[in-house]
C-alpha cells in the first residue's frame, strides 16, 4: 500500500500536557513515520505512513488524555518523503501565537504518590510535577512553552531530572517546571523582618508549628501568597481580620481532604467533584448544621463556607502535618492584586503575619484562587483565576483582533484571537496604585504572549473608570460599551449564542447610554445592538457612592420615593436635616434603576444591615436569612406601559412595609421579596414575548434568584441562559466587550453613544 503524508496545526490545550510524547507514543505503535513540535500556533506535526495506520493516528491524536484537548486542526497532504522514525523536534518560535495557554493544575494522584514514598527521590519536595499537573499560567513567559520561556529558566535541571525530561517514554518528558530537591525551588521560613529561621522540609513542619500555636503565616503558594491561620480559633480568626482590616468579608478555608470538609459542611456529588478537580478552586458549601468547629468570624452572618483542597504540593504537605482547616485568604490588602515574592510581602503584608513560608520558584503573574457554586445543578464561576484562566472562551466565528478591558471592579481584560476570546485572570478592583500595576502588566502580558497588537481597543461608557482612561491612553481606536449590553453579551457568549435575546441585567450601577446610572435592566439584543426594553423603576441615591457602602442611605431614597418618612434611628437630626433638604430639592444623589441598590434597601428595611463593609454585603447576607422551606407568597410588582416599560417596586416596598408592621419575621419578608422580583422577570418575560432569557450581572450570584427564576421561566415556556464559565458579575464584562466590537464596523465611538431605546 502507498505511503501517504500529512502536515497538520493542532490547536487547543495542547502545549505542557504531554501533547508530543502522546503523538510519539501513538505514531510508534501505530508505525507511523515524521516528526512533532511546538509552535506559537499549537502544536505541528507531520505524519507518514499506510493510508489505513495514517488515518488511524490522525483520528486518535484528536483525543488526547486529560488535560490536553484539541480544538481544531488544519491539515494539507504532502509527498512522502520517505522517513525511517517519528521525531520530537525543537519548539519553533515563527509567528502569531495562538496556541491556547495552561492553567496551573493542582497535583495529580502520580505526583502524590511518589510525594509520600520515603524510597521516592522527590519524598516531600513540595514542588514536585509532571505533564499532568503542577504550575503553568503562573510561570509562563512567553510561547511556545518550553523552560527557557518560564520562570523555571533559572533552575537548571540535574542528570536525573534532565533524563526524565529527554525520554518520551517518562510522564515528565518536557515537563518544564521539572525539578527535585537537587536542582529545584527550595522553601524557607522566615520571621516577620524577613529573618531566615530555617530551609526546606524545617520550613514547613516550622510553619505547621506556627499555625498550631495560633500564629498568623503567610504562605507563598502557586500564583503568590495565602495568609493562613488555624480556622477553629476564634481569637486567631479575629487577630486576622483587625491586620487585614477586613472585617466582615468571608474567608476561604483550606482542608486536608474531603473527609475533613464533611465534617463541617454539606456536599453534593457535583460539589465534591469540584473541589477534588485539576483546577481545585474555592467552592462554596452549606454549613453542616450542628457543626461548631469553625469560628463564627470565618464568615459571620454567612450559612456558607467557602473551602478548597490543597491546590498545590506545599499545600498538601501542609495540610497533611495539620490535620485541620485553616483560613486562606489572599495576601493582599482588600481588592488589592496579591504579593507574589518574599521581599513584595515584607512590603506590603507589614504587620500581618508573623511567620512567612517562602519559595525561590519566581511567579510571573499574581493569581488568586478561583470561586465556584452550585446554582440550579452546575457549577458557577463567580471569579475566574487559578485553575481557570487563562483558556479562552470559544465563540464560533472569526473576530476582530481587538483589547478588552473590562470596567472597574472585579477587573479582567480579554483579547480577542481568531475565534476565541483570550479572557486574563481576575484583577481585583482598580483604583490603587498596587491594582492598577497589575491591570497594566496584564495587558501588557496578554499582548506579549500572544504578539499581537490590537485593532482596537474596546472599553466601559463609564468616562471615569480607570480602564477607560487607560484605553484612551493607548492611542489606538477605541469602542465604547455599555456596561449591561456587555453583561448580556458575555452569557450569550460563553454558551456560543448570539441574537436574538431578551437580557436581564441585574447589578450595581453602570451608566446608562441615556447618561443615566442604570443596573435593573432588560435589554431586548438584536444583531444591530440592544434595545432598552424595560427597567426597574428609578429612585435617588443620597450621598452616590456612599450609598453602595450605606444600606440605610438606599432605603431613605427609596422610602423618600414612595412619600414615606425616614427610618427612625438610622440617621442623626443633622444627617437627616442636610439629606432631607437635598432629596426635596432633587439634588441628594443620582437616581437609579439599580437592582442591586434595590437589594441594599430592602436589607435595610428588613432590619439586616444598615452600613456595608465590603461590596454587596447586605444583598448577601439578606439572601442567606432566607428560610430553609419554600416560601409560595410573592409580594406585586407593577408593570407600567411606557417606552421602556417600567418595572415598579412600589407595591413590593408597601406590602413589605405592611407585613413588617404585622410583625411578620425578617426571613419571610426577605422570601416574598425574592419571589417578587422572580415574578417581574416573568413578567416582563411574557409581555415582550422573547423565548430566551438570559440571566447575568452581579445579583445573579444569589443561588435563590437565579435558581428560582430558572424554574418559573421554565415552568412559563421559556428557554434561560445563565452564566457557567465565566462570572456573571463585573468579571466578564471584557468577554461581552469583545462581542460587542464583533458586531459593530465602527472603530470609534462617541461618549455616551446614541440612546437606543
């Protein structure tokens, strides 16, 4: 039988997976002839043989074992040329790169077996890897990924390390963070002026001794640092937060194993498979009830913890010395990109943590831990990081080459490549200097890696927020968003569906295209742009900003919308002298359709929270007063006819008022009014006549929203989207960004750009 050849670009996950040692192992057996290589585009390879064995290869090579996986494949035939072997060449470093970059992958069950074999050379090295698992994003350099282009370019591997690394039969055939403890990364504990104590495998059983005895360690992990402490000490858990300076924002939890997080809280099949993933993110479970282990200032007011396993060796190492969960909470300050390097944390973690666990293994990025919860049966993405990022979303269709950057808090930016969005790590909150560093080295990453140079570049309506004044700076031609047009954009993306949709956007605030600030909105999406079909009915925000920080300055606005007086004792005489003047005048505060103001003065009301200390504080903790047994009653919500319609919470507000007075318990007012809300979306839902619904913007991180008004949309005929890999909060807006730019000719955008309502 004739020989045939084919040349063929692999493209997906398939650099730092053991991609070419798989085609070599599968060209032997099938005896196959030619070569294999990393490229920026993915992998190349060519490939001759018997027309039956080569068909054979090219079927099985599209199946490569976890975690690699192969997207697409460009492939011409060729003369045979008559090679006697199948090769692994050098890596070329010609051209565009789009091969698809790695997560870091927590350690696979290979690596944790040798880690607890006292015969095993790497017995206890916590760096331990393979093509399996271990660091990638976070030591990546440039593409194609090969050492040199890592952070591990400093390490150069011993006799045995190099062997391992040469032969294509070995599981750590170009393994690039390959390593042991004669040429690898090392650890070191020091004390908090940065003082040596002691080095490897002293370092960390040191580290356990501090933990054990209460003490505050900061621990240099994969993407930078945890600060940990042992979570069943209430004392501990509160020295923490007054050197954080966080108090009330939940901390995350690290376990030893899955038997230890049963114990404390409840868990389904979906959720244990999660946290025991490649990509070990936080996901965030309901307490176990009866449970006392963990202190009370782990998350007060909370009914859910949020937990990981070991995400890295150290950790696992770590944790198996312990026994017992500790908080691990990023090493920043709040919002704030974490530390990445010993000397950075003495800097910038001053006088909160008494101990640091240190590694000479260099991070090229700072990367926090991803967050996930279960809604309605699959597993939500609420902050896309390690583990996570940065695999790109695939969208079907070839897009403009242009730079997102998202709007300003919960920040992400994205590129847009071929016919995937390339969509970065979570940034934190701009507005600090610190934050703002990383924003830029993000991009400048992003564009590096890929050598690209953006089209345009595509941003917020929002003029003051950071990235918008950053895209003006670039020079290069610019497209404005609006923020909720965005957030729909980014569901119908993920899910690779485009127009037609009705979005239901629900969030903080985001301007308007009217230059108004909107975040209760219903956007009817077509292919030319988005419509403003329907809002939630508008009320003043006394004091803006102060108001999102304020839960009892929403509920004044609101109360002073419905002509109701102020709340008694939630204002001194003066506050309320100087905020009542304003309202009266028109001159309080903007006005907003914002849901998730909406929430805030509700939470108000039903005597919850009146001042926030962190982002959607009241919403969260309103959410998880709700009573366990379903709750039928819904409190009326209006619908006005009008250009856009007018979603009025008027009613909802009285009847809530009314119950309150009856004395009806917090946790069934807070019941009616979620249902309410679920009842307007259908509402509006069946009066535009639109099937699909998509559910995105921050307040569909609430499980109960989202899980009840997918079930009644369901139940009414209609098909809802909501988000799965990529947040429906603020985190996606760069992904919706890029879509948006998709779907416009124009290079340059007016601010605000014309009403379309």
């Amino acid at each position: 039988m004739s020989a045939l050849r084919v040349r063929a670009v692999l493209r997906g996950a398939v650099q730092g997976v053991g991609f070419r040692p798989f085609a070599w192992r599968l060209a032997r057996d099938l005896g196959v002839v030619g070569f294999v290589s990393n490229t920026p585009q993915g992998v190349l390879l060519e490939a001759e043989g018997p027309e039956a064995a080569l068909e054979l290869f090219l079927r099985q090579v599209r199946q490569p074992p976890p975690p690699g996986r192969v997207d697409g494949v460009e492939a011409v035939y060729l003369p045979p040329v008559g090679e006697q072997s199948f090769a692994i060449r050098d890596s070329g470093t010609v051209g565009v790169a789009t091969a698809h970059l790695l997560p870091d992958l927590a350690p696979c069950g290979a690596c944790l077996r040798e880690l607890l074999d006292p015969a095993d050379r790497r017995y206890r090295y916590p760096f331990i890897n393979c093509t399996a698992c271990g660091p990638r994003f976070s030591i990546l350099l440039g593409l194609p990924y090969d050492r040199e282009r890592t952070t591990m370019r400093a390490f150069r591997m011993c006799r045995q390390c190099q062997a391992e690394y040469d032969d294509p039969m070995d599981r750590r055939f170009h393994a690039q963070p390959n390593a042991c403890p004669a040429c690898g990364p090392t650890l070191a504990l020091w004390d908090s002026r940065g003082t040596v104590l002691c080095s490897g495998d002293a370092a960390l059983l040191g580290a356990a001794a501090a933990l054990r005895q209460g003490e505050v360690v900061a621990v240099l992990g994969v993407g930078g640092f945890h600060l940990m402490v042992d979570a069943r000490s209430e004392e501990a858990v509160r020295r923490l937060r007054a050197r954080k300076r966080r108090p009330d924002k939940p901390f995350a939890l690290l376990y030893p194993d899955l038997a230890a997080v049963r114990q404390d809280c409840l868990t389904s099949p979906l959720e244990e498979r999660l946290l025991s993933g490649a990509d070990a993110p936080i996901v965030l479970l309901r307490r176990r009830p009866g449970s006392g282990r963990i202190a009370t200032a782990v998350a007060p007011g909370l009914r859910e913890l949020g937990v990981m396993l070991p995400p890295a060796p150290l950790h696992y190492l770590l944790m198996r010395e312990l026994e017992f969960p500790v908080v691990a909470t990023s090493g920043n300050l709040s919002e704030e990109p974490i530390c990445t390097s010993g000397p950075e944390a003495l800097r910038r973690l001053s006088g909160m943590a008494d101990r640091l666990l240190v590694h000479d293994r260099p991070i090229a990025r700072p990367i926090d831990d991803s967050v996930v919860r279960v809604v309605a049966g699959r597993p939500l993405v609420l902050r896309r990081a390690r583990g996570m990022a940065p695999l790109p979303v695939s969208v079907g269709r070839p897009l403009r080459p242009v730079l997102a950057v998202g709007a300003h808090l919960k920040s992400t930016v994205a590129l847009a490549r071929g016919d995937a969005v390339v969509l970065s790590q979570h940034l934190g909150d701009l507005g600090t200097p610190e934050a703002g560093a990383a924003f830029r080295e993000a991009v400048s990453a992003l564009l590096s890696i890929h050598g690209q140079t953006p089209a345009a570049v595509v941003h917020d309506l929002h003029p003051d927020y950071d990235s918008t004044r950053f895209a003006e700076a670039t020079g290069l031609p610019r497209v404005a968003v609006q923020h909720h047009h965005a957030h729909v954009l980014s569901c119908l993306a993920e899910h690779g569906l485009g127009p037609p949709a009705l979005g239901v956007a629900w969030d903080g605030m985001g301007l308007g295209s009217d230059g108004t600030l909107w975040g209760g909105e219903f956007l009817l999406i077509e292919k030319e742009g988005f419509r403003r079909a329907a809002h939630l009915r508008t009320f003043p925000l006394p004091g803006g900003d102060q108001a999102a920080r304020e839960p009892r300055r929403a509920a004044l606005g609101l109360l002073h919308e419905l002509g109701h007086p102020p709340e008694s004792g939630l204002f001194s005489e003066a506050e309320l002298r100087l905020l009542g003047a304003l309202l009266k005048r028109g001159r309080a505060g903007p006005r907003t359709s914002s849901a998730g103001r909406l929430f805030d003065a509700v939470a108000s009301l039903c005597g919850v929270r009146q001042r926030a200390t962190y982002e959607a504080q009241a919403a969260l903790e309103l959410e998880h007063m709700l009573p366990e047994e379903e709750v039928i009653e819904s409190y009326p919500v209006a619908l006005h006819a009008a250009n856009p319609i007018v979603v009025d919470w008027g009613p909802l507000v009285e009847a809530l008022l009314a119950d309150r007075t009856r004395g009806v318990p917090p946790a069934l007012l807070a019941a009616r009014f979620h249902n309410a809300l679920v009842e307007a979306i259908v509402a509006v839902a069946r009066h535009l006549g639109q099937r699909r619904v998509v559910l995105t913007g921050g307040c569909f991180q609430n499980r109960y929203l989202t899980e009840r008004a997918v079930r009644r949309l369901k139940e009414e005929g209609y098909e809802p989207i909501w988000h799965l890999h990529v947040p429906p909060g603020d985190g996606g807006i760069a992904l919706g960004q890029v879509l948006a730019a998709a779907a416009t000719e124009r290079e340059t955008c007016a601010l605000p750009y014309p009403d379309r309502s």
